[in-house]
C-alpha cells in the first residue's frame, strides 16, 4: 500500500518533469520541415579536408564542401564545381562552373583548388592521404622534400580554368575529383583561421550542399541547406540534425526505436533484435576486404609458400561468412580485387573471373609435409595471430585457431591488441599472421592491388614478388585500360597461386531506415551515407 | 588546523606530480603511438609530424618540457583531434560529468543511508533480507547491463503513453539526466547501503543509544539525533573517492546515453595513444581525486568533533 503510493508519487515527478519537453523533442523525420535526424558513432576528429583521414570527418565534409565532380545517382560521377572537363594521357582541363560559391557569397575559383592540393602535398603539412595526390606531376618528389610546392603540376590559368599534369598516365583520375583530399580551400580564410581552421564551425567555409550551423564536440552536429549552393535546387532537405554521438550499437539501435533517429547501422546483437521487431533490414556491400596477411620476414615458417598453401587449402570463406561473420550483406572473398570495382567496360570480376580454390584437407597435409622438410622443423612453432580487441575480431581468431588445429594440428596463438598497439606490432613485423581490412580510396583495382607492391608502406608482411612489382608498374605506366585490366587479371592469380595473403570476405552492412526517408545513397567511396538528394516523404 | 591542512595539500601536490610521472612512463613504455593511423605514412610525413609534436626530442627532454607546460596549466593539443586543446576537452566536457556524478552521488547518498538505516532497524527480517538481495544484485551486475534496461524501460514507458516521457539518450535538460545519473548511481548506492547497514548495527547496540531509550526519548528522535547522526561518518569518508569515481567512472553509461561527458575521452584517449589527451585527463582526474580527499578530511572535522579536537592537540 505505502509502496505504491510512493511509486504514483515517484511517477507523477518524473510526468511532470517530462511535460514541458514532449513538443521539443527531435523526432527522426519530420515532412513539413523537412528534417532529418540521425546520429553519429563519433565526434569526426578533423574537418580540414587537407588532412582529414576518416570516414566521419569524410561524411561530414561530403555534405559541406564539394570537389570539382561529385558522386551523383547511381554513384555516377557528375559535376561538381567543374561544369566540364576533359582528360588524356598526360594531363586534365576543368573548366569551372561561375556560378559556384563559398558560404560566404565569394565564387569559388581554380586558385582555391591550386592552394589546397599545394598544401595537402607541402612536407610541413604532414598531411597523412598526400599520397593520393601522387598522379599529379611532382607530388610526391614534392612530398618528400625534393621540390618545392609550387612545382605541382596544377595551374589555374583563370579564375575559372584549372589545368592538371600527370605524373604518368591516371585511368581514375576523374574519381578522384570527388575524393575529399581535393576539396578546394580558400587562401585568405584558410590564413586567417591560423591554428583555429576546422576547430569549431566559425573556423569553417562550405561550399556544397549544406552548411554546418550547429557543433557542440562530443555532443551534436546540424547541418542545414546551404543558400549558396549552386545546386540548391536539388536538395530537398532543410536540415539533417545529430543530436546524438554515441559509439555504442545497441544505443543507437534504442533511439531509432524510441522513432528518434531515422537510420542505423546493425551489428550482430541488434540485428537479431531488428529481426525480432520485423523491421525491413537493408543491406549494402560497403567496398572493403578483410584478409590474413602472412608474415614473409626472415625466420618466419609462413614465408614459406608451402605452408601457406595448407593454411589457404583447409580455409573455406564460405563457412567463415556464414557461420563466423552471420551477418548479412559480407560476401566470401574470392579475389584481392572486390566484385563492385570497374574493369575495362563492366565490372573487373565479371571480365577476368578469380580462380576457384576448394578445401582438400589431403592436399593441405602434402604440403605442410613438404615445408616440415624444406624448413628442417620436427614440430612447427605456434603460430601469432595478431588481432584486434573487437568481439568480431575474437571469433573470428578463435575459429582460424580450431580451423589450424583440427586439420593440420597446428597450434596458434591469439595476440589481441587495441588499435594503436596492433598497428605498431604490425608495422614492425611482430606476428605470423595478422587479420587485416582494406578500404577503397577509389574505384579502380589499383586502391587494391598496389597494397602487396614491394614498396608500399602498408604492405606490413614484406611480400615481396619481383612478378608483381613488374605487373604494378605496367599498371601505373599505362592509360590504355586493356593493357592495365590483362595486368591486375595477372595480379590477381598471383595472390591466389602465391597465396600472398588468405582471402576472407567482402565487408557489407546491415541498416535499418525510416520508410519515409527516401533517396539515401549508400556509397562505397566517398560521403557514405549520402543525405544530398534525400527527401522526407509523408 | 592549518598546518594540518598544509601539509595534506603538500603530500597531494607531491602525489599529483607522481601520477604524472608514472603515467608518462607508462604511456611511453606501451608499443604504438598517436601519429600511426590504418594507411601507413612515408618516412618524410612521419618525420614532419614527429616534428611538429615535439615527438623527435629524447624522451627525458619531453617529460621537462611537458612538467614545465603542465605548471604553467597548459596540456598541449589533441593528437587525434586536430586543433583541439587539451583544456578545452576538459573545460567543455568535465562539467557535463560532474553535474551527472553529482546527481548521482545525491541519489546514492539519500538512498545509501535511508535503505541502509532501515536494514539495520528491521535486522533479519523481511525488508532486511529483500533490500539486501537487491543490493549484491546491484553491486555485481555492471552498469551497461542497467544502462541497457534503463534505456529499454524508457522505450517501453515512451511506448505505453505513445509519448515522449523520458528521452532515450542525448544531452541537454534535467529529463536527459535522469535515468543516467541512476544507473550511474546504483553501485555506489547498493555499496553504501551496506557500509551504513553495519556502521548502523554498531550503534543501535551502543550505550548512548540504551541512555536515550532509557530516557524516554521518542524513537524517531533517537534514529534522527543519535544513530543516524554517529552511524553516517564512515558514509561521509568514502564519499570523497566515491565522488571522483563517479565523476571519472561513467565511460559506459556516458556512451550508452550518447552523454558528452569527459569520461569518452579518457577512455577513447588510451585506446588511441592520444598522449597529449592521456596526461591532460589523467592529471586532471588524479588531481580532482586528491582534492576530495582532502576536502572529506576537513569536512570530517566538521561532522565529528572528536577528530577535529585531535587534529588540533
């Protein structure tokens, strides 16, 4: 009795705290309005399109900034501030578009884009994506100190007529136009801002599709229409506001329940309880590949091409999707090359076709006999398997470390690290096998396959094959698309035959969304998602 | 009283500068640091961004220049948040913590004491035996678990009135505070219940308390001026750390209701090796700590005369 009189009073408080605030409350989508709410994994850390490196910072800024071509529909590439163009073996022409302006109400010009690509490839920079300015002639001399930045080979013949030379011939060139590394940035503004550039929303100039109106750190974001969009006419929505940056799921999950955001991504855990609730789960093949690299460092037993061979030969990616991964939306990984990247006309896979490799546990055992002997082992040590500290990332090692131990009767070790320790530990060589993933930069099998060039920074086991060196350097020193198509076709069956790497899966993602949010692009490079040309319907 | 006061400000500074100390070694001493990202860099960019943050100087030059800013109250920038310093993190982000942990800390106390008060009355009976299940329960089961039902019971409640009662997550009114700042709280409140359950035992067999009895006093004025007065001391002792704890302590619950407190970035710090933001948050926490620590002292003083008395002799 006593009790639930308490109880009444209790909730009575908590009513009448609540009352005033049921109007104020975002809903997810809002038609007259306009309005869209989301939220965001996390605070993004760095706004300055010249340094910016995540997929945040990058969605943020593929509302607020465009480049001289922009991903339209279909993920077609369309102009952005450049209204024309034109591109051969040894450079580019933009010609940009008059009416194309800044937030501020000042025309965007080619000088904004000279000034930006300089400074992304100035040394003192330090910007971490310079690299991918290295079609431009002299970026990368540029970058490592031996010219000065003004040797970059962009112009700006006139306010509006901006003139690139190449490095060497660039088949994806135009792709990276819409790359956020090549946003333009204005001098006077960029100067003015000194250390503050990018640090709050002052500090910041748009010249695309929203504005960014709101940024509390750590807390909420809002970006509303921006007036000086050239193409503003497109845009439908008014705002798309983030009152939420929450890393955790299964929160996220609960406040597109609660009707307050309008989208989510799922992970295992809330995908079951999507299900549960019978919503509609899309799914969306977001451009990645995940792989175990193989240690080739001296004294290492996986640099040894038998050995690989069992390990690659007992490995079904087919089991790993279905029954490891179980969500929706990842695809067994068949080639280093994924089936959404272009070839010549079609898609790459669909012209040059990867290899079929079946588990034969007979044939697996033959070879780990063969590098027993060619090793001079009696026993093979156990193996490191360098993983990350995620739940996935767990058992997934765990299921490689059964798979090892009950067909080939090797042991291996699970070497779980946080992100930064992991990435030290793989940049020094310290593992026999590492669970790696690979983002696309932009669409051409390149962003792929230069990772196991000899040279490359990120090629963290040291594979190094004079064959694949060669066939990297046909691909960079060519336009002709044949000629580059035959050589990533050859790349291709040499990580499978070399077993330069084990091939595991093609990352997808599974999402919930409002039905009355229409036109959201999911995108594989670029601003993912895209709210551009997306509209609230009633 | 004042010495007193001197030298324990003294022994915390001395503390203070060892946190800092042992966190650089530490910090140090870990493989990986905060200029390595997923696409590796070339040598000229990693050299150029070692320079810029001061990460080429021998290691013993970085701790003098780094003691030497911290003096001057200045921990540097963000590594992994470009433009952003240290001291802004901290200036924006620790009052959203404290305004939570001390909502928290005002439920645990209220609720710690009354439902610890009356265990001790109702020893082994009843109300005993279901209070104290509930507090194991809340002692062992971790705060994303209540985090989780609290955020589900928000739905189910929003759901039942087809309204919006309680907002899910988010970050701007007292409605936002509510549900965190009581599942932040539960630990330490299941925690004082039994510190002040035993401390209440103790006195309700005491003598003064038999004297006042035998006095004729009222029952309610014996629990309010003798036993709750006397039971409550070690509650205020532990007040002090559990304060701290509570303001630093809410990592998961401030991610699971997307709260902007300062927690996030301790945390996210470590796992990034945002040194700058490691040893900026970290002296700041340890410094907070000590300093409520020594607040409970003096405050102590005041609630019990006996301790100040010897303090003074």
């Amino acid at each position: 009795m006593k009790i639930s009189k308490f109880l009444k009073i209790v909730s009575c408080f908590f009513c009448l705290l609540a009352l005033p605030n049921i109007n104020l409350m975002a809903q997810a989508v809002d038609f007259e309005k306009q309005k869209v709410t989301i939220a965001l994994a996390d605070e993004p850390p760095s706004l300055n399109s010249i340094k910016s490196t995540d997929q945040i910072s990058f969605f943020i800024l593929g509302h607020t900034n465009e480049g001289l071509l922009n991903y339209g529909k279909r993920n077609k590439l369309v102009a952005g501030v450049a209204e024309k163009w034109e591109v051969n073996d040894k450079g580019a022409k933009f010609w940009l578009r008059k009416n194309a302006k800044w937030s501020d109400g000042k025309p965007v010009t080619a000088h904004d884009f000279v000034f930006a690509w300089r400074t992304v490839v100035n040394p003192a920079t330090a910007s971490e994506y310079a690299f991918i300015m290295y079609p431009v002639k002299n970026a990368e001399a540029i970058t490592n100190g031996k010219k000065s930045p003004d040797t970059l080979g962009v112009k700006a013949i006139d306010d509006y007529t901006l003139e690139v030379t190449f490095e060497r011939p660039c088949g994806y060139f135009l792709g990276l136009m819409a790359f956020g590394t090549y946003y333009p940035v204005r001098e006077d503004f960029y100067k003015a801002q000194g250390e503050r550039y990018a640090a709050d929303k002052e500090n910041l100039l748009f010249n695309g599709a929203f504005k960014l109106t709101h940024w509390v750190h750590g807390a909420a974001l809002k970006l509303e229409k921006n007036e000086h969009y050239w193409n503003k006419e497109a845009v439908h929505l008014n705002e798309v506001d983030m009152p939420y940056i929450t890393a955790d799921a299964l929160a996220r999950f609960n406040l597109f329940k609660d009707g307050k955001i309008a989208s989510t991504g799922l992970d295992g855990e809330t995908l079951k309880n999507a299900l549960q609730n019978k919503y509609k789960i899309r799914k969306f093949s977001d451009g990645a590949i995940f792989y175990q690299e193989f240690n080739y460092r001296e004294g290492r037993v996986t640099a040894n091409i038998h050995f690989r061979k069992a390990l690659q030969l007992v490995f079904d990616p087919n089991e790993l999707v279905d029954k490891v991964v179980a969500v929706p939306g990842n695809i067994p990984a068949r080639s280093l090359i994924p089936l959404w990247v272009k070839g010549v006309e079609d898609k790459f896979r669909k012209e040059y076709p990867a290899k079929e490799i079946s588990v034969d546990i007979k044939k697996a055992k033959e070879h780990l006999a063969i590098a027993k002997k060619e090793l001079g082992l009696t026993e093979f040590p156990p193996l490191v398997l360098l993983v990350g500290d995620s739940p996935t990332a767990s058992k997934q090692a765990e299921y490689l470390q059964n798979l090892y131990k009950k067909n080939l009767g090797l042991d291996v070790k699970i070497d779980k690290q946080i992100f930064k320790q992991r990435l030290a530990k793989m940049s020094v060589g310290d593992f026999d096998l590492v669970s790696a993933g690979w983002g696309p930069d932009f669409n051409d099998p390149m962003t792929f396959a230069d990772l196991f060039a000899s040279w490359n920074e990120n090629n963290n086991g040291r594979y190094n094959n004079p064959e694949y060196d060669k066939l990297i350097r046909i691909a960079q020193n060519s336009a002709d698309p044949k000629i580059r198509m035959d050589a990533f076709s050859k790349m291709q069956d040499i990580i499978i035959d070399d077993v330069a790497i084990l091939l595991q899966y093609e990352a997808g993602s599974v999402y919930v969304q409002s039905r009355k949010l229409k036109g959201v692009a999911r995108r594989v490079i670029g601003a993912d998602p895209s709210y551009i040309n997306a509209r609230v319907v009633e | 009283m004042l010495l007193y006061s001197f030298k324990r400000l003294l022994y915390g500074l001395v503390t203070i500068w060892f946190i800092a100390t042992a966190t650089f070694i530490a910090m140090h001493s870990v493989p990986g640091d905060p200029l390595l990202n997923n696409k590796a860099v070339s040598e000229t960019i990693r050299k150029n961004l070692e320079k810029r943050y001061g990460l080429d100087k021998p290691l013993s030059q970085q701790y003098v220049i780094y003691i030497g800013n911290m003096l001057k109250g200045d921990f540097g920038v963000s590594f992994t948040q470009q433009n952003r310093r240290v001291n802004d993190i901290i200036r924006e982000h620790f009052p959203v913590s404290a305004v939570l942990g001390i909502l928290a800390i005002t439920f645990a106390t209220l609720g710690g004491i009354l439902w610890g008060a009356i265990t001790a009355l109702y020893r082994n009976k009843l109300p005993d035996i279901i209070i104290m299940f509930l507090v194991i329960l809340g002692i062992s089961v971790p705060s994303f678990v209540f985090a989780a039902l609290g955020q589900l019971s928000i739905i189910q409640m929003n759901d039942l009135f087809n309204r919006s009662i309680l907002p899910v997550a988010g970050w701007g009114d007292f409605t936002h505070m509510l549900m965190p700042a009581l599942v932040l709280g539960l630990g330490t409140m299941a925690f004082l219940v039994r510190l002040m359950r035993s401390s209440m035992l103790e006195v309700i067999n005491s003598d003064y308390v038999r004297t006042a009895k035998a006095k004729g006093l009222s029952p309610l004025k014996i629990f309010f001026s003798h036993q709750l007065r006397n039971a409550v001391l070690p509650v205020i002792t532990i007040l002090g750390p559990a304060i701290a704890a509570i303001t630093t302590g809410g990592f998961v619950v401030e991610q699971i209701f997307a709260i902007p407190g300062l927690g996030r970035y301790f945390v996210q710090a470590v796992q990034q090796s945002d040194y700058t933001v490691i040893m900026g948050t970290t002296v700041f926490y340890g410094a907070f700590l000590v300093f409520m620590v020594i607040l409970v002292d003096i405050v102590y003083g005041f609630v019990d005369p006996r301790i100040r008395i010897h303090a003074e002799s």
